[in-house]
C-alpha cells in the first residue's frame, strides 16, 4: 500500500517503499552531500496502515557536526553548525521546524 511521498521539484509525487525499510539523516554528518528527503505520509480509506515515527541519536552530549575528516579531504568550510544532540533535538521539537526543516535553521548562511 503506497503511503510515503517525497517533494520533489516543488511538487508531491508518491513512492513505493520496500518493506522494512528506514531513512537515515545524513545532511549534517556529509555537510549537505547527501540530502535527506522532505517526505510526508498520506492516508487512504481502503486500508489500515500503522506508522512509526521514531527519532534514534547519539548520546545528548555528542556534537552533531560535518565529519572534520570530510571537510579536510575536500577543502570545504562547515555548512552546518556543530552543537550538542540535545540542542539539535530542542530546535527540531521546538516547532522552528514547522515550515522550515531543521536543517534550514542550523545551515551557516541562516543562522543568527
């Protein structure tokens, strides 16, 4: 049953998702080389379907960040500020979030 979509080019298109399958948030860690997926679940009135939203970090002390050995290899300056898992997780519950991605609000070029 299809229930996943991802935006793309301004415009929601449905996608079909292997079973058992899991997104990973990889922005920061590769400093915007690999991008997460703006998504959105939908509903239908055919079919009952459970979903699972689960968030799984490090510990609230580790500092989320572009890999220095990534940054040194390709010469490139941080895109994302480093900050502490909890304050990552305090800006993405705190409804910043709601019409920009987190993601949006911890890039260098928005900060501030």
């Amino acid at each position: 049953m299809n229930g996943l979509q991802v935006e793309h080019s301004g415009k929601w298109v449905t996608i079909d998702v292997p079973p058992n399958c899991f997104f990973a948030q990889m922005d920061i860690l590769t400093n915007g080389k690999y991008k997460s997926l703006i998504h959105r679940a939908t509903l239908n009135n055919k079919a009952t379907r459970i979903s699972v939203v689960f968030s799984h970090g490090p510990s609230a002390d580790t500092v989320i960040a572009p890999a220095p050995e990534l940054l040194e290899k390709h010469g490139q300056a941080p895109k994302y500020i480093g900050m502490n898992y909890i304050e990552y997780m305090k800006i993405q519950l705190s409804g910043k979030s709601y019409q920009k991605s987190t993601l949006d609000h911890i890039r260098y070029e928005h900060a501030g």
